[in-house]
C-alpha cells in the first residue's frame, strides 16, 4: 500500500477498504492497482493489487500476501530475502534500527505521447 497515486500505472479507485493495523488504528483505502517498477538487472515487474492510501506517508508491503501469491521469504543475518515461485531472488532488504524492512525501489512512471500527422506525403 502507499500513498502515492502518481506511481499508479493503472487505479480503480471505485475500490475502497479499511485496513486495521496492529494497534486497531483504521485507514481508509481510496482505490486499488498496479505499480510498475523497475528492477536491478534492468527488467521491469508489475505489483498488482496495490492499495492507494491518501496521506500514507511509508509504503507497506504485505508478506502474508506475498506467501499467498507464490513467494518464499528468508530472514538470516539481519536481512530478508524474497524469492519468485522459480526461488529467484527478487527482493533483499536489511534489518532498519526500526526493526523494520526497508526497501528502495525506482517505480516507473507512465507517459503519454502525442504524435501528430503534419503532411501526408510519407503515405
């Protein structure tokens, strides 16, 4: 889930779910999609079923989701590795003083292009 609505390659946001935390706090989700990112040997891969959250100031990712979408975890060293359904490495992310996961990620923005027809003499 993240806040961030530009980094929607696509958002249905006629989606809308409450996501209780741990502490019983609720937020709201406003919409549902995908969220292309850009991976370290260069490939592009498509998070689906990503929650839109206005003001969520940290992206969450689940790991109970991940479990059921195929993926396998290891946590040694301080540091947790995600492996495909193939057992490729795809995420790796160090132990923060928070004890949390902290990931970077370089999310792919879209883009429209317009092209315009000025002569047809190239017919």
């Amino acid at each position: 889930m993240t806040g961030k609505k530009s980094w929607f390659s696509e958002l249905d946001d006629s989606v809308n779910r409450k996501i209780r935390f741990a502490d019983n706090s609720i937020v709201c989700a406003a919409g549902i999609g995908k969220v292309l990112i850009h991976r370290k040997e260069g490939k592009k891969a498509c998070n689906t079923n990503v929650l839109y959250v206005p003001n969520m100031r940290s992206n969450l990712i689940s790991i109970g989701q991940l479990l059921q979408k195929g993926y396998t975890m290891k946590v040694e060293a301080q540091t947790m590795k995600v492996f495909d359904s193939k057992n490729r490495l795809i995420l790796k992310a160090p132990l923060s003083k928070q004890r949390t996961f902290k990931i970077n990620i370089s999310v792919i923005k879209d883009k429209c292009l317009l092209s315009e027809v000025k002569s047809e003499n190239w017919l």
